[in-house]
C-alpha cells in the first residue's frame, strides 16, 4: 500500500516499486506510474493504486463429471495486471487520500472473476469426462484448459490482466468413491503381498528343507567315518595284540633257548665237576692205599675237627696225649692208654 504522509492542506504519497500510482485532478491524469512519490491536495486529489507484481490465486472448488460423480479441483492460477490504467478504469482501485488504503476491495473483485472463469472451463471439460478418465487424465487436461481460457479470455484481456500460469494440484473424488476406487487396488497389492509372503515362506520351508537334508547327509557321513575310526582302531588294537602276543612269544623262546642253554651249561659244569672231583677223589683214594696208618688217623682226626662246632676251651691230660705220643713214637701202647 502507499505510504501517505499528511501536512498541512497537503499531502505527500510515497509508492512502492510493485505498485502503479495514479493521481487526477479535475479529470486529468497529474502523475502516473510505478515508484511515483509526489504532493498531492486532498480536497481535488483522485488516487488509484494497482499493484503490477505477479500475485497467487489458490482454487478450490467442485465439478461434476459425465457419470454424475462430485471431483474436487484444487489448483493455482498465477497472474498479473499488465495495464494498470485500464484495470484502474474498470475496477475500483481508489485510495483513501487520508489512509492510503483501498475503498473497497478491487483483489477480491478480481479474484472472483479469476475463479469464476477458470472454474467455468473446468466444469465444461470434467462434465464431459467420466469419473475413471478424470482421475486418471484430469490433472492435465484441466491444468491445459484452464491455461488457454484465461488466455483467451476476453473480459480478462479488457480489464489488462494477463493469466501467466496455472496449476492444477489434484483432481479428487467424494471419500466414500475415493476409497471404493482404491479397493480394488488395494486388494490386488494386498494379494501381491500375500503371495510374495507364501513365496517367501515356501522358500523359507525349501532352505529349511536343505539345510535339514544337509544336516542329514552330515550326520550320515559321520557315522560312516565313526564306524570307520572304530574299525580303524579294533584293526589297529587287534594288530597291537598280534605284534604283542609275536614278541612275547619270541621273548618266551628266547627265554626258553636261555634256560635251556643255561641248563645245558650247567649239566655240563656239574658233569666235569663232577668228574673232576671223582678223580680227585681217586686219587686221594689212591694216595690214602699207601699211607701209613698214623697218617690217615691225623687226616681223619682234622676232618672231624673241621666237622665238630666251635669250641671254647679244650683241655689236654697226660693221659689224652701219651697214647698219640707214643704212636707218633713209633711205642706200643699199653694198658689203659691203648684204651
């Protein structure tokens, strides 16, 4: 809005850059333009502002198709007020010379003549489309028609407005059509679902199947080496058996052969032993023949002395020795001592 300042029996405006300013005096155009500041009376002023920037106008509204079924339309028309003169000569956008504010409400004015004629080229178009194809082609084909009748609209073009662009955001249906238009859908993903789901389990239910086989097949193959390693071992026991029982069978002759040997070498050793001691034992015999007999009592008399135990006083009489004297002598004994 312009900025107006007031003195005195005079006022000053200031305008702003998006905005075209207009002041008549006595019917006449005094100052025109965008970014106009100026002093002004007034009692004789006539202020006009139109804003020249581009500006939104959002649309919501209903339409009926060819099946009879509600849509709403929600779009965007983007637009702008290309000759301000004339849109200020067909529309009111007179200022308050005191407020510097509209008195009345030129948008709002050219907003409904906006909607209004974008709304009437909808309603043509959907009116002669069913539901199915409006929902599907609808967006496009609105957005399209309403574009070139604004364009080609020719109140809009007397008024100096010019449509730039426009949007159509969503063509959509009554929420009761809406969700029975989306089970059908909702039922085929719902069966996708489920069928990737029992996809998924089948495969789960295979891979369980594979790994029990698996699992199967392992214990199957290690039962068949435990039966090997038991065999293994009785073979390898069995054998340690035999190589045991062959050594201690070749231990046992070996013993035998040294038992029997030493045997031998002791028969022999007791055979010259013994022939050894017969023959010393004839000779002695054989020395003894031509001994006298003194001599032999003196041997016999050491080998029974060699045979009585230990003795630890030994006395000798007179009468003991005389008769061993005498025969050493070489004297008869006599009497009692022969005795």
């Amino acid at each position: 809005m312009a900025d107006i300042t007031r003195y005195p029996f005079v006022r000053h405006l200031r305008g702003t850059p998006t905005a075209h300013v207009q002041h008549q005096r006595r019917g006449r155009v005094v100052h025109a333009g965008t970014g106009l500041s100026f002093w002004f009376r007034p009692l004789t002023a006539v202020l006009s502002e139109v804003p020249v920037d581009d500006r939104e106008l959002p649309l919501l509204f209903h339409a009926r198709t060819a099946d009879f079924q509600d849509v709403t339309v929600q779009a965007t028309v983007t637009y702008r007020v290309t000759d301000p003169a004339v849109a200020a000569g067909r529309i009111d956008f007179s200022l308050d010379p005191v407020t510097g504010r509209w008195r009345g409400a030129p948008l709002e004015q050219l907003a409904g003549l906006l909607t209004e004629t974008a709304q009437q080229h909808v309603l043509d178009l959907l009116a002669r489309m069913p539901l199915q194809d409006a929902l599907v082609t609808g967006v496009a084909a609105a957005r399209q028609q309403i574009a070139t009748g604004l364009a080609t609209d020719a109140r809009l073009a007397e008024t100096g407005v010019a449509v730039i662009d426009a949007r159509v955001v969503a063509v959509r249906p009554e929420p009761e059509v809406e969700k029975a238009l989306r089970t059908p859908t909702r039922e085929q993903l719902q069966q996708e679902a489920d069928r990737a789901t029992y996809e998924r389990r089948a495969l789960a239910v295979e891979r369980e199947r594979t790994i029990s086989e698996n699992e199967l097949q392992s214990q199957i193959e290690l039962a068949r080496r435990e039966e090997q390693l038991v065999s293994q071992r009785g073979a390898n026991n069995r054998r340690k058996a035999e190589e045991a029982a062959a050594a201690g069978a070749i231990e046992t002759a070996a013993q035998a052969e040294r038992e029997q040997l030493l045997a031998e070498t002791r028969a022999t050793t007791t055979r010259v032993t013994g022939q050894a001691e017969g023959a010393a034992e004839t000779a002695r015999m054989a020395a003894y023949d031509n001994a006298r007999p003194e001599l032999l009592l003196a041997l016999a008399a050491r080998e029974a002395a060699g045979q009585l135990p230990a003795i630890g006083n030994l006395v000798l009489t007179p009468d003991l020795l005389a008769p061993v004297l005498a025969r050493f002598a070489g004297q008869p004994v006599t009497g009692d001592a022969a005795r």
